[in-house]
C-alpha cells in the first residue's frame, strides 16, 4: 500500500500502517545486524507472527486504549478442549464473543495487573494523562537519501517543557543494568533515535525519548528511563549507515550480504583461543 504524505498520523488501524511502503526501524536493524540482502529478503517474505509479538501488542492496547481493551479482547475460559463437553463449552465462548481476540486467562490476568501497575506509579500516570495522544503514525522523508520513512509511537506527550515520545516494553526484571541490556539486545537506541529523527524531519525542534519498562512478574514495578545522549547518537550513526546502504543498494539492484566482494580472516572467539606453545 502507498504510504501517505509525511506527516502525523492519528487513528490509523495498525494493520494499514503495517501496509504502508516505507521504510521502518525494525527492517532497518536487519541490515545492522546481519546485512542488506536479508533486509531484501525480509522485505519479501513477511516475519511469522509470534506469542510475544501479539502480547507485547496487547498489553499497549490494555494501557493505554482502555476501550479497545474491553471491545477487543477477552479472557479465554479453562475447559478441556479434549472432551466432547470441552470442544462445545470452547465452541459456544467463541460464537459469544465473535471477533475478539481471545488470550490465555494467565496473559489476561498478567496484562491487566501490569497496567493497574503502571497507572498506580505517579511518574507513569503523569506521562499518560498530560496532553498528548496514542498509537501514533508518522511517515517522514529523510532528507540524505531521500527514502520514505515510517513509524509507530506508542504515545507522544509533553513532558518538563518537552514533547516526549514514550516507548512502552515488557521486561522481566526493571533493575537498571537488565533495563540497560535490554537496550543493546534490542536495539532500543536505534528505535529511540530513528523515531526522533522522523519527528525532527517533520518539524525541527527539542524532543525526549522516554523508555517505560514494566515487570511481566509480579509486582508488575514499572520505571521509566531516558537514554543517554550518546547512546542516542550511536543509534542515530547506526541508523544513517543503514539507510545509506539501502539507498545504495535500490539505486544499483546489488544486494550484498555480510562481506561480499572481500575474504575476511576468521578467529576463534578470545574464549577459545590457546597458545600453541602450552598445547601438548
């Protein structure tokens, strides 16, 4: 689907933004991480949906879109589907509550504990009732290479003077160093600074990115972090490497993977290697 005009995008179903043919941060990393030809690869075959991916989307919805949540989604019930009595009981909830999606009843209970969390902590419910708005679609064009670009935020906000896009994850553990692992693993400082830079391509100006990271165990303890400068301008070089490599391989039709044209010399990882004069 053509993507629309740069600009802001408000109300829009995630599976049109989804359709939009931009590029976005999650295809960008592929090129980071692995190379240009399984970004192209990626481009054509979708990624498989996943149990993570679908809980991670509704918990944004149960936070922050309370309606959606009650119209959209429903606690499954504990039958035993096995049985003659279970496939009907099952059969019967579902014609009930037709369209919705249906989770297992330990997520619905998790998610629902978690945003009660959230809306609990001072600092996370000021960050959700100041102005502002939810599920935010932007389509932007960067100006190097000239490449259309999109993205989705989860909510934007005015925060201390700034505006504020607020970026909500599920984690384990909310301690600073697991938050901060999380970052490099996920490459959340690449989000951070692809999502600024839409912004600042619509309309130059003073933004913060704000991590929310709330604990899938309970007590479901959210903390709110914001990156560090030079981390964002890592993920900001990280970024424009991508994107050229992108636009260079479009204009050319070459799709190169991790070292073609060269032969790179391979070592052992440091943990495997040995002096050969202590091996007997």
């Amino acid at each position: 689907m053509t993507a629309p005009d740069p600009n802001l995008y408000f109300g829009i179903p995630e599976a049109d933004y989804r359709a939009w043919e931009a590029e976005c941060q999650s295809s960008l990393k592929v090129v980071t991480a692995l190379s240009v030809r399984h970004y192209q690869a990626a481009e054509t075959v979708p990624s498989e949906p996943s149990e993570a991916k679908d809980l991670g989307s509704a918990f944004h919805v149960c936070l922050q879109e309370r309606k959606r949540w009650d119209d959209e989604y429903v606690c499954g019930i504990d039958v035993d589907r096995r049985t003659t009595k279970g496939k009907a009981a099952w059969a019967a909830f579902l014609a009930e509550h037709a369209g919705k999606a249906v989770l297992k009843r330990k997520d619905y209970e998790m998610l629902e504990a978690m945003r009660d969390s959230v809306w609990s902590d001072t600092t996370c419910r000021a960050l959700l009732t100041a102005p502002g708005a939810t599920e935010v679609s932007i389509v932007a064009r960067d100006p190097e290479t000239g490449l259309l670009l999109k993205g989705r935020i989860d909510r934007l906000t005015e925060w201390q003077g700034y505006t504020a896009v607020l970026d909500w994850k599920s984690i384990d553990s909310g301690e600073r160093s697991n938050c901060a692992r999380a970052v490099a693993n996920y490459g959340y400082h690449f989000q951070a600074a692809f999502y600024l830079h839409l912004l600042e391509c619509l309309e130059p100006g003073a933004r913060r990115f704000l991590l929310g990271f709330v604990e899938k165990r309970h007590p479901h303890v959210p903390v709110v972090y914001e990156l560090d400068e030079g981390d964002l301008d890592q993920g900001r070089a990280e970024f424009q490497s991508a994107l050229r490599r992108v636009a260079k391989a479009r204009e050319s039709g070459i799709y190169p993977g991790y070292n073609e044209g060269t032969v790179e010399v391979l070592r052992l990882p440091g943990w495997a290697r040995r002096d050969p004069e202590f091996i007997e």
